[in-house]
C-alpha cells in the first residue's frame, strides 16, 4: 500500500547501516525525530468541503487529504506533521477525454479551479491547492492508463496521461518495445506528468528526455480541445507540442500521449570507474560526450558524493579492500565514481565498451567492472525511499538540479555547494553536501545536489531551515548562468527564480499563452507563473 505521508510502498524498506549512521554523526552531529501525526489525526483536520456531493467527483476527507500534497520537503514535512494547510474540496478521477471535457465545463459554470494531477510525485509544488475564494477541483488522470494504439511501423504508442512509469513499460515491453524512460520517480511518475514538466530519464543520452520521445496528443482546454499531430519534423511555423511540453497544467489538462518508442534491446550493462580526482573525472565525462561515443547513460559523482555513497552502501569489509585496491591502482582520496552504460545488440556495445575504455582509461579510470552498475540498477528508483529512514534517524535530506554549459559546471557545481553548505552556520548547524552530474550534453550538464542536514525543534522551525537552504541555493543559480530547473519543472517552488531565467518579454509571452488557453485563471493558479 502507498504510504499516505512519505514515498512510495510502505513495505519497501531502505535500511540505513550503522556505518552510514556513524558517517552522518560525524558529518552532521546527532540526529533526533520529529513526531509524525497519525492518519486518523491528520484525517480529523480535514475541513468540510465548499462542493456537494457531484457524480463526477468525490468529496471524501481521504481522497482530498491524499491529493493535498506532492513529494517536496515542505510537502513532506507538512503531512508528517499531519498538516497540508490547504487541501482540494473535491477530487476526480475522469476515465476518459470526454470526462476531462465536462470537468472543464463543470468548472466554468461553478468558478471551479482544477489542478490536474498525475502521480503525485512533484517535487517542486505542482499540485498543491493554494488558498482560493474558488472552490479547489483536483483532477488524477490515474484511471487513464492504458495504452491506446501502437503504431508498429512508426514505432508511435498512444498511451492515457496517467500511465504511471511500470505501466508504460509493461505494456510496452508485452509487445517488444520500450520508451527508455526513467526518472528516479519512475515508480508512480506518470506519461502526463513527464510531458508537462518536461522530465528526464537516467538513460536520456541513449532514449532522449520527454521533448525527444513526446510526438503529439490532446490537451484539453476550456477553448475546445488542441490535437498535436505526429509529424517526423516539420517547418511549418513554430512548434506546438512546445505549448504542451512544459505547461504544466497552466493552458489545459493532457487527455492523451502520443510517445516515440523503441525496439528493446538485446543487451544492456552498466560497469563503474573510478577516476583519480575532479578535475580529471569532469574532463572525461565531457570527452565522452562530446566524442560522441554511444552510452545510454553517464553518471559521475564528485568525491563527495563518491565517499557518501561507499559510506552508505554497508559491507564495510568489502569497501574497505575496494578502497586499498583503489588507492594502489592512483585512485586514493579525493577519487570519484563513473557509472555509465551500453545499450544495444552485442557488437554495438563492444565497441561502445572498447571507446569508453579507451578514453577513460587517458583519465586514469580504474575500471571495477558490471559489479557496481548492477548495484546502480538494481538501486535506481530507491534513493526516494532513503529519506523515509534517514528521517527516522533524526535527519532531513532534499535534493536540487540544475544544467549549465560546460564552461561553467566547476563554477556553478561549487558555489552551488557553498551556499548550501554555509547556510546554517549561523545556527551551529553543519549540512552535508554532495552533488552527480547524471545528464551530459554536447554542450553541458545537468548539476544535482543533495544536502542532509538536521531538523530544528519543531515542524515550522524545520521548514524555515529548509526555506534558507533552497532560497540560497535558488538564488545562487539564477545568478550564476543555471536554469531554476532541469528536470523538476518549475511549479510553485520555482516560480520566484523564473522571470530572472526568462526575463520580462519572455513572461510577458508565458502569461499572455495563459491568459489566451485560461481568461479566467482556473487551471492551477499560482503554478509556473506567479498571480
């Protein structure tokens, strides 16, 4: 069963071993828990709803406190706490286009607004009612997750936007195909959300982000509904499906998803190289990519980042020989992991394998081997989980991204890293910080950080820690030549840090898009451009 107030399954469990633990005191200090609220409390504070009772929709205390909140940290602080603050007055769960349509209808006669809702998984504060004089309609698209058409000579699926990640894959796989899509939220992200958000997968540099995979659809708007057709490419005027990716709910609600998809692959391995120092690893990894050579994906952590993740990975018998065989083979302290992967038939990746070999090995990389990108894969959509026992430990973890041009990632990647690790030291408080560049370019990198820090005295205390914390480090990327966002999306947390990315000319265009899909500002207000 879902947890209702953390991630994912209740009975997935990512133990955090006392080695880990040790590492965090000494890094941190102690840690303490924050008492979480039972559902029942949480339940209890469930005001009525300014709706009645309608078919189309349902009014139930559970179904609104379980759409109140998405997957950020003031999300998540808010339902440990057992207090969303604002929450949906009703819920839907259209099962088709057509239903979407009289839920739009629905919301002009009664001066609704909607929030469309995929997964649940937004990390940024997409989905999160604000307060409203109107009454608030959340829409899940969860019950529109079947795959519709596969056109097998286009190699084109036509999936409904809640599809979360497994569903596509299932019923793709079934017939011999992938997407190749998968962010770390791959467990209960869904199609509709990857599009709106403009998310990226852990294998973009083989399958290419959303924008590459995403080839038409339907969004629904209160104006009627916008059909994007497939085209291979086309000249003829600007792109629309650039008003579809990115919208994030803000000009219509996606109704249906048309995907490119691919054969799958006969074989696919990941292996781990260790890399002598930073300088070193950052110029590789820019090497490979700009060489062009045919990975599915290249991970590299900075040294911190490295040293974290042997910390945590328990089997300190085991580390501790890799460690000394490391050091004997040049790569000691300050020496970082590479993860990267080949996919495709057998002789494409022995050929892919032997460039990436040949060119790390100018680096200094020392190769270990599939050993340590089995446990990559087999771990790739568990990091999520990690904050559930880290919290139980006694502290709070939260991640950032962001993408940069080559010529700046040092800069950018270090300051990004100072602002978070000197925020709190006005309050004798240490963060940890750490950071991986997971999605390379020709031309640059996604940056993503992640910092661990512990929590105040109460709830509210915790948050404004966590406020300090993303402000600095906001701040420190829109002034630095780095986008507010990645992979995230924008959605509320953002918004602040946008019209310095975009500029004025630029929001003036977003709003007046808005404006032209919503005249009444029913589509969720407040969500990547500010009222």
């Amino acid at each position: 069963m879902r947890r209702w107030n953390g991630w994912g399954d209740e009975t997935t469990v990512v133990e955090l071993p006392a080695h880990g633990a040790d590492f965090l005191l000494a890094r941190v200090g102690a840690g303490w828990t924050l008492p979480d609220a039972s559902l029942d409390s949480a339940l209890a504070l469930v005001p009525p709803s300014r709706l009645a009772a309608h078919g189309l929709y349902s009014i139930e205390a559970h179904d609104r406190l379980l759409h109140a909140r998405g997957q950020s940290l003031p999300d998540w602080l808010a339902l440990r706490e057992g207090k969303p603050g604002v929450y949906p007055d009703a819920v839907a769960y259209p099962q088709s286009q057509e239903q979407i349509r009289q839920l739009l209808a629905l919301a002009q006669t009664r001066d609704l607004c909607l929030i469309p809702y995929g997964g649940g998984t937004s990390v940024a504060g997409h989905i999160n009612p604000t307060i409203s004089s109107r009454p608030v309609l959340t829409v899940s698209l969860a019950r529109m997750n079947r795959m519709l058409e596969l056109d097998e000579q286009s190699l084109i699926a036509t999936f409904g936007p809640g599809a979360s990640g497994p569903q596509v894959e299932s019923q793709l796989r079934a017939r011999g195909y992938t997407l190749g899509h998968f962010p770390q939220s791959w467990e209960l992200s869904t199609l509709g959300g990857w599009v709106a958000s403009r998310s990226s997968g852990q294998q973009s540099l083989r399958y290419g982000r959303i924008e590459q995979l995403f080839a038409g659809g339907t969004l629904e708007t209160f104006a009627g509904p916008l059909q994007i057709p497939t085209f291979p490419a086309s000249a003829a005027g600007p792109d629309l499906r650039e008003l579809v990716l990115g919208c994030e709910g803000r000009f219509g609600i996606i109704s249906s998803v048309k995907v490119r998809v691919s054969a799958l692959a006969d074989d696919e391995r990941f292996y781990g190289v260790f890399l002598p120092d930073w300088p070193r690893a950052l110029q590789a990894i820019r090497q490979l990519v700009q060489a062009r050579v045919p990975l599915s994906m290249l991970r590299l952590s900075n040294a911190v980042e490295t040293q974290t993740q042997l910390a945590l990975a328990g089997y300190p018998k085991q580390i501790a020989w890799l460690e000394k065989y490391l050091a004997l083979r040049g790569a000691g302290e300050g020496k970082c992991l590479l993860t990267f992967g080949v996919t495709g038939n057998r002789r494409q990746n022995a050929l892919s394998l032997a460039q990436a070999r040949q060119q790390l090995k100018r680096f200094g990389g020392v190769f270990t081997g599939t050993l340590l990108g089995k446990k990559w894969a087999q771990n790739r959509f568990r990091f999520p989980y990690l904050r559930e026992n880290l919290w139980r430990a006694g502290y709070v973890v939260d991640t950032l991204e962001t993408a940069t041009d080559w010529s700046n990632v040092d800069n950018l990647l270090n300051k990004i890293e100072d602002s978070l690790r000197d925020c709190l030291a006005a309050q004798g408080e240490r963060v940890h910080v750490f950071t991986h560049l997971s999605h390379v370019y020709g031309e640059g990198s996604s940056i993503y950080t992640s910092y661990v820090f512990r929590p105040a005295a109460d709830y509210p205390a915790t948050l404004e820690r966590w406020k300090a914390l993303k402000h600095a480090a906001s701040q420190t990327i829109v002034e630095n030549h780095g986008t507010i966002s990645h992979q995230h999306g924008v959605g509320k947390d953002h918004a602040p840090y946008l019209p310095m990315e975009k500029g004025a000319l630029a929001m003036d265009a977003l709003k007046t898009l808005s404006r032209h899909f919503d005249p009444a500002g029913r589509l969720n207000p407040g969500t990547l451009l500010q009222e």
